[in-house]
C-alpha cells in the first residue's frame, strides 16, 4: 500500500483532501494510506490521536446537510511529540509516494512575488546554517528528499495544496534556492530533477475557522464532541495537474479534475473568489461586519462584488473551453451568501500583505497599463490601507494579523496623518513597486478612495461610485 504524507494538519486539510479521500476510501477504491504531520503546534496532532485518528466533517448550506466521517489517517505525528529525527524518517520512506501539503502562503518563505527565498523569514537562516536540524517547511522537504537521494527510497510527487498561483512550479522553486545556499554542492538538485515532480492544483472549499458556536453545532449534530472536527460548505473543488512521478490515487473518480495546466483554474479562483474574499474581508471589517454573510445581505455590497468580479478581475483572465464565468460569479455570490458557516471577516483579512499582490495588485496592473477604470479594486486597497491603521471607522480597535504588522504600525504611528501614511505605504511597500503604482495619479485616486470611505461611509460610498459608473 501506498502512502500519502499531509504536512499541515490544519481545518483546510480535514475539510478537502481528507474527505475526498474519504470518499475514495468508502467507494472501495482508495489503496492508500495517509499520515499527517504538523510543524508547528503540536495540539491537532494530539487531538486526534486521542481521537484514535478519526474526526467528522460536517458540510451544509442553505439546501443540504451531510456529514462525512473520516478514518483513514493511519499515523499523525509533530517532532516534539514523535522527534523530529523519526518524522523525517517516516517522510523518507518508500511507499511515502506523494507529500502533499496546505501551510499557508507565508510558509514557502518566498517573497517579491514569490520570485526569491526570503532568508529572513522564520527559521530559513537558521536551517540554511543546519540544514539536518530543519525547523521550517521547505527545510524539511529538503532533508527528507535528501535521506531519500542517500537511502534510494525512489521517487516523489511534492502536492502543493495552498492558494498560490502554479503552486507547484513556487514550491519547486522555493526547494531549489534554499538547496543551493544550504547544500554543499548541486547532487541533490540533480536527483530531484529526474526522481521528483511538482504537479500544481487549485483547492477550493470555504471552510471557517471553528469556534464555540462551530463545536455546539457539530456536537449537536453528531452526539458527541469532536475536537478535530470541521463545519464547512456543502461546495468542493480540486484541479490537479496530472503529473505524478510514482502514482496517485484515481481522484477523478470523486470528482476532481485531473488536468495537464492548472494555471486558468487557479487564477479564475485566486482572482474571482479570494480577491472578492479580500474585498469583503477589509470593507466588511471597516463596515464593522462580522462575517462574510453579514456583508453580503446589503444589496450595495452585492452589486460591488459581482462588478469586482465580472467588470474587473474576469478581464485578466484566461477562460478554458465550455466554462460559464456568469454562472460561476453567481453561484460565488450564492456561496458568500451561507450564513450558515459565518465565516468571519477577520479571519479572511489574516495575512493581506502576504495576499493582495496575488488576489488584486497583479491584475489591477494589467488593467492599469490597458488604461481601464478598476474603481472595484482601488476601493479594496483603500480599504486595506485604512485597515492597518488599526482602527475601523467607528474608532473601533482592529487586532489583525501580519507578517509585517509591526511595520505597518510603525509607519502610521510616525505619519503626521492617516494620509500621509497611506501615501509611504503606497510609495515604500515592495508589493507596490512597480511603475504602474508609483504614478502620482494611481496614488492620488487611492487616497480619494481612503478619504471618502471615511468621510461619506463605507456603504454610502461604495453606493456613489457605483452609480457614477452607471450613469
């Protein structure tokens, strides 16, 4: 039997991979098993081990109610529990064919668009000076591909499972710039080019972050408590480029689609659903909106999503044969519109510097140098700029969660105004450093934004220039 290594044992994974194999597995046609791994906290690990390995996953929306009970997790282990020496071993193993992973952008250490290594982010310098005491993610990769080159443990398929365009290719590329700087000479990228393969996928599922209100309802649904387990959207999807180097299971039997180039799928879903997530994230939480539902029930803010979406991002995209881009905005709009899952806005907003260069800044770029009107996506970066002011426009404090939080704080508390701040973050942050967004008119249009959000109201606002347009 087969194995399939999952690093990044998160709420995402439960509710995706897992249940597709899941359903694989009670179709009869799933001879696989999976271990899991977390790097960092070790408490989902040790949930689910005194789980016995097993969770629920309950999907539901406004017309349908099911649960999904997953059993086919045969190991989960985290080095301080199991020792890192033994988690690298596992990972090394021969039937381990394919490692798949979900751990977020930031994890890939990549920066500048995801171009080049970032050797400041976390442990990167460290494991570069230590490569066989690795601590990050693409460290261990590398370790474990290693102890595969030495132990001739064969070949490996890498399964990036996180929301970055061409996924795989950023992973490839993240592995082989931390490779040069932290082994000694080029062997292990040689093995890898003939004995590794890194097929790019688009996930997609909403799956909210669990809360009280989450655990109550699972418990009430299923009779008892489940510390591992997910409340989710009844809607699925998974593009996998079919490009695996030692077998794979037969998704496509589940309803994945297995495909030569993931690229139109992925940037249809990066731009379409997460820019539109982004926009309804930072308005929302300007608005003082709570979740996605919240936002989505005033009818201003529908019609300025489904404009992001069909007016502004669709025009950067390329669109593969027999699909339905109206149909897909609408049912986008119907899944925003759960209120069932009361996906929190601020949870959505997590990470924005790490997001907005691929979910808004790359196609409003595009539009910008073909001279067309993004009033959609402007309004989002102004609303992301007075987000990390830290203050919603009632005054009400915002704690969110950055990367580079702590520069953003220090700008804004040394500007001489909201204004000013705005401008250096606009002038200075490398997500903005193209020509295109360093044009005195492009910043003054974003500061008109930021100035009338506050002054008129975000709701207000947004209602203005929607009909300006319109007229």
């Amino acid at each position: 039997m087969k194995t399939i290594a999952h690093i990044g044992f998160g709420a995402f994974h439960r509710a995706h991979q897992l249940v597709y194999g899941q359903e694989l597995a009670d179709n009869d046609n799933f001879p696989w098993r999976y271990i899991c791994v977390n790097l960092n906290s070790s408490r989902d690990i040790t949930l689910l081990r005194e789980q016995n390995l097993r969770f629920s996953v309950l999907q539901r929306d406004d017309n349908a109610e099911q649960v999904c009970d997953v059993n086919i997790v045969q190991q989960a282990l985290h080095p301080e529990i199991d020792g890192l020496d033994y988690v690298l071993k596992t990972l090394s193993q021969t039937d381990v064919t394919i490692i798949s992973l979900t751990v977020t952008e930031k994890a890939y250490a990549m920066k500048q668009g995801f171009q080049f290594l970032d050797e400041d982010f976390g442990y990167i310098r460290s494991d570069i000076q230590n490569p066989f005491s690795p601590r990050s993610v693409v460290s261990v990769l590398a370790n474990v591909l290693y102890r595969r080159m030495i132990h001739n443990a064969g070949g490996v398929s890498l399964l990036s499972c996180d929301n970055i365009p061409q996924n795989g290719h950023v992973l490839k590329s993240a592995l082989e710039q931390y490779i040069r700087k932290a082994y000694a000479d080029t062997v292990l990228l040689d093995w890898i080019s003939e004995h590794v393969s890194f097929p790019s996928s688009m996930v997609d599922r909403i799956v909210p972050a669990m809360n009280s209100e989450a655990r109550h309802l699972l418990e009430h649904t299923l009779g008892h408590s489940d510390a591992c387990g997910v409340v989710c959207e009844n809607f699925k999807q998974w593009v996998i480029e079919d490009n695996f180097i030692n077998g794979r299971p037969q998704w496509e039997s589940v309803g994945c689609l297995m495909v030569d180039v993931v690229a139109p799928y992925e940037m249809i879903k990066l731009r379409l659903l997460n820019g539109a997530h982004s926009w309804i994230a930072y308005i929302g939480t300007l608005a003082g909106c709570e979740t996605v539902a919240e936002v989505m029930a005033i009818p201003v803010f529908q019609q300025a999503v489904k404009r992001l979406m069909l007016d502004e991002q669709s025009q950067t995209v390329d669109i593969p044969s027999g699909f339905e881009l109206s149909s897909y905005a609408d049912s986008l709009l119907h899944r925003f519109m759960n209120g069932l899952l009361r996906h929190k806005t601020s949870q959505i907003a997590m990470d924005g510097s790490q997001k907005i260069s691929q979910r808004w800044l790359l196609s409003l770029k595009t539009l910008l140098e073909n001279e067309r009107v993004c009033p959609m996506l402007e309004i989002g970066i102004a609303a992301w700029l007075i987000y990390l002011s830290g203050r919603d426009l009632g005054g009400n404090e915002i704690d969110f969660q950055d990367p580079q939080k702590d520069y953003f704080r220090k700008i804004y508390k040394n500007a001489q105004s909201t204004d000013t701040a705005a401008l250096t973050i606009l002038s200075e942050f490398n997500a903005f450093e193209c020509s295109v967004f360093q044009q005195a008119e492009f910043q003054q249009r974003i500061l008109k934004h930021c100035q009338g959000l506050r002054s008129v109201g975000i709701e207000p606002y947004v209602a203005n220039i929607l009909e300006t347009i319109a007229s």
